[in-house]
C-alpha cells in the first residue's frame, strides 16, 4: 500500500483552504494553515517545513518547549499554543509564541499580562469562546464575552487580535457551521466598539474534519493536524 506523505496531505489541505475560500468569495491568502503539532515527532515536522509549513501550533508547553529546541530559531517558522493553558506556565509561555489561542479566563489573561510586563513585551493573544456553552469545555461563554473583553481591554500588555473556537463534536462537517457563523457574528459585534487594545482581525476556527466550513464561514487561521500528519495515537 502506498500512503500519501505529508507533503502531499498539505498539497491537498491547502486546495480545500483555496477552494473553500474562492466559494466564498474570499481571498484565500486570508486564511492561514496551522500545522497541528500535538504527538508529531520531530522529523514529521521538518518534513512540513519543507514542504510549506510556516507556522506549528502546539498543545502541550513541555513538548512544544522540546520540539523548538530540536527545531531551532528559524526565521519563517513562528510557533503558536493552540492548547489550554495553565495560569502557573504563563511564564514560560509568554514571548515564546508568536500568538496564544487560548485565553479561556480573565484570571489566565491577568497572569499573562503580568508576565509579558515584566519580560518588557507585549503579547498577542486570542479569546476563547465556548460558543455552544459547552459544560466540559473552558471559554468565555457568548454571553459573557462583553464584560470580558471591556476587562482584557484595560490589559497593557496583551495585545487582542481576535476570537477562537472548538465547536461541539460534530457528526458531519456541515454541523459546525452554525457554530462558526456564530463566532463570526461576534466577532463583527465587537468591532469598531471604541476598545484601546482589541482587535478582531483573526478568527481561530475549524480542524481537520471541518476546516472547509469554517474558511466559508470566515476563519482566518484553521488548526489542521490529522489531516496532515494521519492518525496519532495520542492526539
């Protein structure tokens, strides 16, 4: 049997990301293919840098930490946490990533804040939604997003691009579309609300099995990793 290499996997991502897009009626320079790292060996990523990959999200401080190492600092390769994050690895987080998905709470956000103050930065970031209010999920719920942004935005040292979401468990592809359009509409909301520090530039949705819906629907960064690396035993 002959298995289709990464390279091919991105090759065949990358026309569903155009395709999508171009149905759209969008760009699809506006959306941007992160590589979902979680359990990937090293030589695996290397493989998807040379075939394109220009930004790795991981899930898990300790392994992304291992992987930059092993990597090293490349100059077209950025690296974003795309997982959750505990408040006590805010440290070692901050100034690492060019971008964290992940701020899920207003305790997380003042953590991270502080520490981006005292390394002397500013650190982008996105807000989290839990946009079905899912009880098991972490995020702002929709309904709490305003008062939580009005708080973020008084942040110094955290920079808001925008949204991101994991939308229930979905049977078919097509299920999550709500749940995209959903975050969207949110996002144009808070847009243009006369906040100092936020933006809603970046919507941080969709993954492998429904990447597609979410670049209609307006993502502008999909987190794809089974689609690209196969099946992994511990992702």
């Amino acid at each position: 049997m002959v298995y289709p290499s990464i390279a091919s996997n991105i090759k065949a991502v990358l026309d569903g990301i155009r395709l999508a897009a171009v149905g759209a009626g969008r760009s699809s320079s506006a959306v941007r293919l992160i590589a979902a790292t979680k359990a990937v060996p090293v030589e695996q990523i290397r493989e998807a840098i040379d075939a394109g990959i220009r930004i790795l999200g991981e899930n898990r401080l300790q392994e992304a930490l291992g992987k930059m190492s092993a990597i090293g600092s490349r100059d077209d390769v950025t690296w974003h946490f795309i997982g959750r994050l505990q408040r006590r690895k805010a440290r070692a987080v901050v100034g690492r990533f060019s971008l964290i998905h992940s701020v899920d709470s207003l305790e997380l956000a003042a953590e991270l804040d502080r520490r981006a103050g005292m390394a002397g930065i500013r650190q982008p970031v996105l807000v989290e939604v839990n946009i079905a209010g899912e009880p098991t999920k972490a995020g702002f719920t929709p309904a709490a997003l305003a008062t939580a942004l009005a708080a973020l935005d008084g942040m110094a040292n955290l920079v808001i691009q925008g949204l991101m979401t994991v939308p229930p468990i979905a049977q078919q592809p097509e299920d999550s579309r709500p749940h995209f359009r959903r975050l969207r509409e949110l996002a144009g909301s808070f847009a243009g609300k006369g906040f100092k520090r936020i933006r809603m530039d970046e919507l941080s949705m969709g993954m492998s099995h429904d990447y597609r819906i979410a670049v209609e629907e307006g993502a502008t960064m999909v987190r794809v990793g089974t689609a690209i690396f196969g099946e992994r035993p511990d992702a």
